[in-house]
C-alpha cells in the first residue's frame, strides 16, 4: 500500500540523509579546538536565554551514534511493516531530531526543550504500537521521568537565574549540592541507574523492536551525557563530595543488572537488565572523574549503543520467526540458519568484551580510571565483567546451540537480504571501532573542552 511505501521510504531516506550529514560534519570538524559547528541566535536576552547549538568532540560521536543506529531502526520498521505509518516514521523521526537536539545544545533551557520533546514520541510510540502491557509501560515510564524532569527543571531555573545567563559555555561553576542532586535525579531515572531502574522492564519489552532498540542504545545515553556536560562539568565540588556513594550506585547497577540478565528467562530480559549494567559501568567511569574514566565512558557509551541497537533488532527477528523470545521455547536455531548466527555470534562475541575489540578497550579505560579513585571499585567493575560474559554466553548458547525448543521449526527462515543490509552495517562499524577505538577514546576531548577543565579543576 502506498502509505507503507512513501512513509517508510522517506523516513529510512531522511535518516540516510542524516548519516550523510553526520560523515560530513566529521570530516569538518576541527579536531584540534574540540569545539565546532556552533550558531547562537538571542531568544529572550533579558534572561539570557538563546537558541546555542555546537557540538564538543564527545557529542561529535553520540550523535554519530544516534544518526546510525536510527536510520537501522527505521529501516527495520519499514521492512517489517507497521500500522498507521505515516504517524509511526513522523514520530521516529522526532524522536531522533529530539536526542540530536540534546546532544548539540549548549544553553539549559534548549537542552531541557529538547530533554522534555524526546517523551512525546516515546509516549506514543510505546503506548499505540506497544504490547500487551503497554499502557502500564507508559504509565510507569512516564511517571518516573516527569519526577526526574521537574527537580532538573527546578535546577535549571535556579542555576540561570544566580548565574545571569542559562547558557552553558558562558556560565561558572557552582559548589550547590542541591542543584547538582536536581540534575543528578533526572539522568539517574533517564539512564537508568539503580534504584531509578523500576520502569525499564516494561519499557524495553512492551515496546516495538525498533524502539526498544533506541531506548537502550540511544536515549540511555542522553542520559549519561547529561552527567557528563553538565552534572559534572558544572557542579565539579558537589561531584567530588559525592563521589563514593555515587561510584557506588554504580557499581550497585553494575552487578545487580548482569545478575538480573543472566538469571532472565528471555532474550529481551538479558538485554534490558544488561543495559542497566552497562550504564553502571559507564557512570562507573564518569565519576571516576579523570582522563582515562571519561575516555573510557564516551567510547563504551558509543559501543554499547551499537551493540544493543543490533541485538534488539535481531531479538526482534527471532520473536517474527517464532512469535516468543522465551529461552525455554527457543533453541537450535544456528542449525540452517547461517546468517543468524553469524551476526548473532559476532556481535556476541564483542560484548563479551573480548581482547581486542572495541567494549574491551572501553571497560579496560573505564577500569583503569576508577582505580585512581580506589582498586575497590576496580575489582566491581571486574567481577562484573566476568558476570557479563556469562550472560551472554548464556543468551548465545539458549538462541544458537542447546536443543531445539517446540517455538522453533523449519519454517523459522534465516535472516533476510533486507535484514543484513540493516544489521550488517551495525556490526561493521563496531568492528572498525574494534580496529581503532582510538578514533573516539583520543578524539573524544580534543583542545581546551569542558570536561578537561573539569578535571583540572579537581586537581
């Protein structure tokens, strides 16, 4: 039908488009000021507020994350088909503009319009196309944000106000722990982070493929880019006070998600819960408040997004194959079905952050930057990476290898031309990362960038 035709194609083109834009703006950027693209437009000058957009070195590379991992989640749901398209790619299409938006915007009031705008498409998309539960998902989802959201909106207005200006390369630094609590709430609930955890289980399994595949890859890492540029670039005294219970949060996340993930009874399960994990790791690193934890953050924020894009999508491919993701229906799969468990097994195989791929290099950082704040915290982040090769192995071995379930028959087909061409290009940009993890680990924070100030600050 012509609407499933023009809405789809459009959207995938426009988001093609974007990929284009990005590969441009890259090789354009000036690696050696870490701060470009930047236009200011006055909006309201009385209380210095403006439309100010650039992009740092690490935001170069989020929204490099953003542009690929959507245009695969858009192609994936204009191949698998979705009702009422037009309304459905309008929405995935706002939803990218609005993770962008955060991603590039450099004053306060922006970032909250654009923080905020990324709940509207969400809301609908999880609660029209959703699953069964899907009204409850949206219910929890929504209340968890909107409490977050308001005390970082409460910050915001306080923070401006005592500054004379909302605009983040232009504003100080202040020494309130209370401002900083307000952000902190609302990236904590965002990321999440535990104990702010509660709606993720729902959210990512009510949720269409496609959209769980962006909530985990995508907007979790809003998340951490708020603590990262303005949490802990702005609040550098109320960051270091609270450092150890915030390490310790994280590291609570860490190992209670990847025990979650590897005691789930299907794949969606391990892939929610092990986000969870992954965003401990990454705030792991984040308050580890140096060079290495910050490097190592950005690189595995990129990495993990690509990975769990592809795994959402494939797990997405497995229920169309045999209308169940339960492990104990499942089974046997990689028999007949080569192209399956290839990309299954590669991506795999880098989440288990093997030597010398690219989530090894980003733990390896991540690690080697919480251990100048305590080897205590270190050997968390170590256990934890033990416990996450083991979730995976289990999800490999429950899909792939052990005896075929009764949801499994020949007529589950192998994945499609149209999926590999989706798929493929994830896997191959996680394995150039692979290759050269130094193109975001050394580029993520080139010349005088606000994170660098940061830690100066704190020596």
């Amino acid at each position: 039908p012509w609407p499933r035709l023009w809405a789809g194609s459009i959207a995938t083109l426009l988001a093609l488009v974007e990929v284009g834009l990005w590969i441009v703006s890259v090789t354009r950027f000036d690696f050696e000021m870490g701060f470009d693209g930047e236009q200011r437009h006055a909006w309201f000058s009385d209380l210095g507020v403006s439309y100010h957009v650039g992009l740092y070195g690490f935001s170069l590379w989020l929204v490099g994350l953003t542009v690929v991992a959507s245009a695969a989640a858009i192609a994936y749901a204009w191949w698998t088909g979705r009702d009422r398209e037009r309304a459905y790619f309008g929405l995935m299409l706002f939803l990218v503009g609005s993770v962008v938006g955060v991603f590039v915007a450099q004053d306060l009031i922006l970032f909250y319009a654009f923080f905020e705008a990324m709940l509207i498409p969400l809301y609908v998309l999880i609660g029209v196309w959703g699953g069964a539960g899907r009204s409850r998902a949206t219910l929890t989802f929504v209340i968890y944000t909107m409490a977050g959201s308001l005390l970082m909106l409460a910050a915001i207005v306080v923070f401006g106000l005592r500054e004379g200006t909302f605009d983040l390369v232009d504003s100080g630094t202040s020494d309130s722990a209370w401002l900083f609590l307000g952000f902190l709430a609302a990236f904590l609930v965002k990321a999440p982070v535990f104990p702010f955890h509660g709606w993720l289980p729902l959210a990512y399994r009510e949720s269409p493929p496609e959209v769980a595949a962006l909530l985990s890859g995508v907007v979790s890492k809003v998340a951490a880019y708020g603590l990262l540029r303005i949490a802990i670039a702005k609040f550098p005294e109320p960051a270091q006070d609270l450092q150890v219970p915030l390490l310790a949060l994280a590291g609570i996340s860490l190992v209670y998600g990847s025990l979650l993930a590897f005691r789930s009874a299907d794949i969606r399960g391990v892939i929610a819960y092990s986000s969870l994990a992954q965003l401990g790791l990454i705030t792991l690193g984040l308050f580890a408040l140096n060079d290495q934890g910050f490097d190592g953050a950005v690189l595995q924020m990129v990495v993990h997004g690509l990975i769990s894009t592809t795994l959402f999508l494939l797990a997405g491919g497995i229920e169309r194959r045999t209308s169940t993701g339960e492990f104990a229906l499942l089974g046997g799969m990689a028999r007949g079905r080569p192209a399956l468990a290839t990309i299954l097994m590669a991506t795999g195989v880098v989440a288990l952050a093997v030597p010398g791929s690219a989530a090894f290099a980003g733990e390896f950082l991540i690690l080697l930057g919480v251990f100048d704040a305590g080897w205590g915290w270190a050997v968390v982040g170590a256990v934890a990476i033990v416990l996450a090769a083991m979730y995976m192995l289990r999800l490999i071995s429950a899909v792939l290898h052990q005896s075929r379930g009764s949801a499994v028959n020949d007529a589950a087909l192998d994945l499609r031309p149209a999926e590999l061409g989706i798929l493929a290009p994830l896997l191959v940009c996680v394995l150039a990362l692979s290759a050269w993890p130094a193109a975001i680990s050394e580029r993520a924070f080139p010349g005088d960038d606000a994170a660098r100030a940061v830690e100066e600050q704190l020596r």
